[in-house]
C-alpha cells in the first residue's frame, strides 16, 4: 500500500491540467466515490493494526495532497464551458461597435450652412407654430388671395384674421427677423415646414426648408444671382450651369426660379431632369416693398433678396432617394448608407 501512495504521490506532483475537462478526469480518478483515495482508505480497513499507526499519517496526507492539487486549478477553469474549450478566445477578433451616423438631411443642411456662413450669413430660426401675420399676411398673401392656396396650411386655430397654423414655409422666419432687428440683414433660416398633402414617394406632409435673406442699401438682383450662383457652385462643383426662369410669389418682386444643370446627368437628359438637362432646386426674388414695409423697414433706402429651397429636394440630387419618406422612417438600413459626420 504505501509503494501504491507513494506511486500516486509522484503522479499527483506532476499532474498540471490544460484544460477544465483534464481537472475534472482527475477529480474522478482520486477523489471520486469509486476513486483512489476512497479505494486506499477501503483497503486501509483491512490492515494490521501496528502498520494502522503508520499507514493512518501517511494516508490522510496522501488525501490532503490530492484534495490540494485539485482546488489549485480549479478556480482558474471555473469559467470555462463544458467542452473544456475557454469561453473566451482572446484571439477572435472584437465585436464591431457602430457608430451612429448623421441624417442625411442634416449633413446637407449643414452643408448648406457652412456655404452661406462664408458669405457672412447668419444662422436663424423661428417657431413652426405660426400666426397668420408672420406666415401670410406681413408676406403680401391678402386674406382670400388665391395665393393662400398655394399651400395647403394645417390650421390649429380658425379665427378671423388671426389663424393660427403650422408653418407652411420658413419665409415665416424672415418676417420675424425683420420685426425684431434693423437692416442689413444676412441671413439663413433652416427649419422644418407643413403641408396638408397626402403622403407618397413624393411628397410628404412635413419636410424642410432653408430659407435666405439678405437686405442692405442698393442689393441688386445681380446680388442675387450671383450669391446663389457661388452657392450651387460649393455645393454641386465648378461647371454647374444655372437659369432663371420668372416665377411668381406674393412676397417678391420680380420673382424666380432657379434651375442648375442635372447633377445626376450633368444635361444630357435622365429620368432625374425628365430628359430636360435641368431640374429646379428654389425660389427667389428680390423681397416686395409691401413685405419691408410690413416689417417696418424703408423700402425707399433698404432693397434686398430671398430665398428658399428644400432640403430633401437638395439631397435627392445628390443621392438620388426615389422615396420622401425614406427622411422620416428611420430605417437604419437607409440611415447607415451616409457618410459618418461627428461633430
Ligand atoms: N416660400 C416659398 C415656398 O415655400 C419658397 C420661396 C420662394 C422662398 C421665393 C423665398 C422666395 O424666400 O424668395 O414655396
């Protein structure tokens, strides 16, 4: 018996599992119920009692031993799985961490922005619950002009004279400029507008809208072209061409608007222009003396110029989104196709 302890001892000294499932083989084979140390204490029954004096000593720190060998690793695979493999294979490659990304409609308002900020135009915003003044009225829409039509207004508020609707554009914005300040004004009014249309791949019942305004003493409507002109040229590329066609709005006079040169087939005609070689990106014209003198400004010193262009329109010329509503149902399978933009 001791020749086998002794045995064992040399074989436990040397034992050093690689794995949960080696630790656990070893468990079995000593300290099981059918195992080693149980079988020598077995035996250890049947033995003379003269050797029971020295054999007691020698066995109860034979079990010592192997109970000792066994706690010693067996905290270190206690995460491991079943199999014996480690749960954690420090060389797999890390889980990819996504990063959100810009809407595309802010990456082109921001573009848009930036363009205007290095002509010296300010940022401003107003609110999108809207008076009849600030979004008819003061902008040369008489009450029952047809003009009103143009638009389809969702009303909160139905009272003679004094309406109060969502915003069906943000030349509302430019009227509240010219309220609360003093001319020149340079400035670019983004923001989110209503229409009461019925929802397709083509037009939507909110979108939005950067609007531009720009008054000082003698601003001409060369001004205008050729400030919308550098614009289409930052934001489209050098070579873009641009037309004028007359246009009507109640609150300019004369009135346009402007076509550039087809992104999409730079003019050799696609289904983007309608085989046209141009599309129309906005409105403008040079603002209405009626509108000036509404906002208490002198139409006889102070000339000036607006804008106002869709911001959805913009994108689609440069990503060619077939569907409006792609912009407002956050799919992240549209959303993750921009360009990552973090500022
Ligand atoms: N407010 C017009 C619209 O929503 C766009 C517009 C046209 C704005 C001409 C302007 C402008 O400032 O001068 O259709």
């Amino acid at each position: 018996m001791q020749d086998q302890i002794n045995q064992y001892t040399v074989e436990i000294e040397e034992f050093a599992p690689a794995n949960a499932a080696q630790l656990e083989e070893y468990r079995i084979r000593f300290l099981g119920t059918k195992g080693i140390v149980k079988d020598l204490f077995e035996q250890f029954k049947a033995v003379s009692p003269e050797e029971k004096r020295v054999l007691g000593k020698v066995l109860n720190q034979f079990k010592q031993l192997a109970e000792a060998k066994y706690n010693e690793f067996k905290d270190g695979f206690e995460s491991e799985g079943q199999n014996g493999a480690a749960d954690i294979d420090l060389t797999l490659p890390g889980e990819g961490f996504a990063v959100g990304s810009r809407h595309p409609l802010s990456l082109v308002r921001n573009e848009i922005i930036d363009i205007f900020k290095r002509l010296g135009f300010v940022v401003a915003e107003g609110p999108e619950i809207e008076d009849d003044w600030h979004n008819f009225s003061a902008l040369n829409f008489p009450e029952e002009h047809p003009a009103r039509d143009m638009q389809d207004t969702f009303f909160i508020k139905k009272e003679a004279g004094n309406d109060i609707a969502l915003r069906t554009h943000t030349s509302s914005v430019q009227v509240r400029m010219m309220e609360q300040g003093k001319p020149p004004f340079r400035a670019i009014m983004p923001g989110r507008v209503y229409r009461n249309e019925a929802i397709s791949a083509r037009a939507h019942c909110f979108f939005h809208q950067v609007e531009g305004l720009y008054i000082d003493e003698n601003v001409s409507f060369a001004d205008l072209k050729q400030t919308l002109f550098h614009f289409v040229t930052e934001l489209y590329g050098e070579g873009t061409k641009v037309r004028f066609r007359p246009s009507y709005f109640p609150f300019t006079e004369p009135s346009a608007e402007m076509d550039i040169s087809c992104t999409i087939c730079k003019g050799s005609g696609c289904n983007m222009c309608k085989y046209t070689g141009w599309v129309e990106i906005l409105g403008c014209g040079m603002v209405d003396p009626n509108v000036l003198e509404n906002c208490g400004i002198d139409s006889k010193k102070y000339t000036g110029f607006a804008f106002g262009m869709g911001i959805e329109r913009i994108a689609n010329l440069k990503w060619v989104i077939r569907d409006l509503r792609l912009f407002s149902e956050n799919d992240v399978r549209f959303l993750r196709q921009f360009k990552t933009e973090i500022i």
